[in-house]
C-alpha cells in the first residue's frame, strides 16, 4: 500500500463523509454501546472545513530514514489522541528550530531507545505553536483522507488512533496559548479530513491507566472539542469515559473501586475510599491476571513517574460488571456508595451497562 498524496477534491471529500458516518455507527470496543445509546453525531456542514495550518514534514526537521515499513492502513482512525511528551519538560524556547530538535529527539528515543524503527507519534505540537510531521507518511496520508498510518502511542490502539504529542508536562500548570491554538487548528483539520465526530477526540487516558496528556491538558479536552465543532462548523459532543484513580486518590470512587475489587475476589481489601497499597497491590494483579500490560505515554525520554497500578480506561471494564445492582452485594454496595455521592443512573432492576457505570462513576 501506498500514501496517497495531495488533498481530496471537495466532490471525493463529501462522498467520504458519509462512508465515515456509517462506518462510524459500528465503531470498534467499548464505544459501541456508547455511541448505541447517544445522540447521532451531527453530520459536519458543508463549506464550514478546517483548513490545513502549517505543518513542517519530515524532510524539514531532518528526520532520519524509517528502518520499519510505514504501514498504512485502508481505513480511517476512530480517534484522535491527545498526549503531552512528559520530559524534558516546559522549555521555554518557544522557537521553530527547538520544535525542530524536539523532533529528532523523540525520533531517536523512539528508534534508539525502544526499537520501533521510526517516531510513534503522527504529528508533534511545540510549545511555540510549531505542528511538526512524527511518523514517515502521516502528513500525506492525513491530506489524502482515506487511509491511517499506524503509529506507536496507545498501546493496544494503534490502528484506531491518530496520535498527537504536546510538548510539556501538563499535571499543574497549563499549555501556553500558542500551543493550544495550534492544537486547535491541528484537530480541527484532522477530524475533518477523517470526518470524526468531535466527541471521538480524546486524551491517552481513555485508553491506558496512565496520567498522560496531564491533569490539566485533559481536563481542557471539552474545551477542545467545542472549539474543533467551532472550527468545522458542527455542534458540539461529550463522550463518556473512565475515570483515572491512582495511589494516594481518595472518595466515593476509590471505595466503589474497593467494592467491586472485592466482588473480584480482592475480599481482605478494605473499602474505605482510600487507594492506599494494598488497593494498589489489588489493581495490579487484576491487570496481571486479565494480561493488561502497563502503557505508560511513550514519548517520555525518561519516566520520572511510576503509573504502577493506575486505575483506568483498561482496568474499570474488568471491574464493573454487566449485572443487576441487587445480583452481588458488593455491586450493589459499589452503585450505593456512587449514588450517594450523586452519580447518575436507572433503576436498580436492570442490567448495568459500561455507560451507566460510566454514569455512575460521575462522567
Ligand atoms: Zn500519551
């Protein structure tokens, strides 16, 4: 398979749109049931595209040679992921040639460090407000519309996933306003190329137990999906996801956690809201026993953070049965303690899907 190269005409692009929206209805894991119960996606307006912004390839940053096969897939993404790269952290060189270094940086520590023959990510976004190709290909292939360079960034998601790293570390403090603009144009173009619904646009944490794209990054990420519809001209979605608990985390959704851990068989773990060690210890072994392997984001040169037994995206559907809340006690205990603290859900009489424990864990 080859990329394709220059952009659609307006005549192939609209055609493509609704293949997407069909395709979209049957989309891949645990957005099914989602997406089955929401509102349709809107269809984006005609004449309201993002433009493409400016965006320097692989050939302008010096990128080395691939030593894989770029695999390009017949398919679009699902998603469009948003990561932060972690370290070195929040340079303040804000400079096309540091966006540039940050670049070859990752390459090598991705080609070097890890083996994977080329950067994992499709596009780098500099803290200068700098978009830069990542993988051989992505550009072209984003431009033509139709086909997914695969990429490295979300574990177990790679073919579903486009994938853009964010320069810095976004757990305290905020992106500057150029990064978030050119983080904006970037989406925009994207999920119009692709013809993604905005609600499809989501942070490395809805996927992996990890912190990644940062606290405050991803609590901007509605932010970013209003501003994306604003950009293409289509209303505005939310999807639902999983929360991220982690040691040290405490409240009604750690002791819900604890109870529906001790329906797993955890039955010496106590349920007090607090995700001390042996919840930790707990969390662990349930990803080790049901074989999730630990993604932590990948762009990082060096992990200064240990995301051991990180309770998210992948771990919450191993926990959170399809059951009546009456069928176990320690299910109903866990939907009891979420209701008191004002999680939403249905009557108590019928089976809970992953959109009401969804619900009911407060997203
Ligand atoms: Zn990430």
């Amino acid at each position: 398979m080859t990329a394709q190269s220059g952009p659609p005409t307006p005549a192939r692009r609209a055609v493509l749109r609704g293949s997407v929206a069909a395709a979209a209805a049957g989309a891949v894991g645990w957005q099914t049931a989602t997406a089955a119960q929401a509102a349709p996606a809107p269809a984006p307006r005609a004449g309201a595209e993002a433009a493409e912004p400016r965006i320097y390839g692989t050939a302008e940053w010096g990128a080395r040679p691939p030593e894989i096969d770029i695999l390009v897939e017949d398919h679009v993404p699902t998603f469009i992921v948003v990561h932060h790269t972690a370290d070195p952290g929040n340079s303040e060189d804000y400079s096309l040639e540091h966006a540039k270094q940050i670049c070859r940086d990752i390459q090598n520590f991705h080609m070097d460090g890890r083996g994977w023959g080329d950067t994992g990510q499709q596009f780098t976004n500099s803290r200068g407000g700098f978009i830069l190709e990542g993988r051989h290909q992505s550009l072209d292939v984003v431009r033509g519309g139709t086909q997914h360079v695969q990429g490295a960034n979300v574990g177990g998601h790679n073919s579903e996933v486009i994938g853009i790293e964010n320069e810095g570390i976004y757990t305290d403090v905020d992106v500057p306003p150029a990064l978030w603009d050119s983080l904006v144009a970037l989406v925009a173009w994207i999920a119009t190329q692709y013809g993604r619904p905005v609600e499809n646009i989501l942070g490395h944490r809805d996927f992996n137990s990890t912190e990644c794209p940062g606290n405050i990054l991803y609590g901007r990420l509605q932010e970013l999906r209003d501003a994306v519809a604003g950009a293409m001209g289509v209303q505005s979605a939310t999807p639902s996801v999983w929360p991220l608990l982690r040691p040290g985390s405490t409240g009604a959704q750690v002791r819900a956690a604890q109870h529906l851990l001790r329906a797993k068989g955890f039955e010496g773990l106590r349920a007090d809201g607090v995700f001390g060690p042996a919840t930790k210890r707990a969390v662990v072994k349930l990803a080790e026993v049901h074989g999730v392997e630990q993604h932590v984001c990948s762009a990082a040169h060096h992990r200064t953070v240990d995301e051991t037994g990180y309770l998210g995206s992948d771990i919450w559907p191993l926990l959170t049965p399809r059951l009546t809340e009456g069928a176990n006690s320690e299910v109903g205990e866990a939907v009891a303690t979420l209701r008191r603290a004002g999680g939403r859900t249905k009557g108590g009489s019928e089976l809970l899907t992953p959109r009401d424990w969804k619900g009911l864990l407060g997203s």
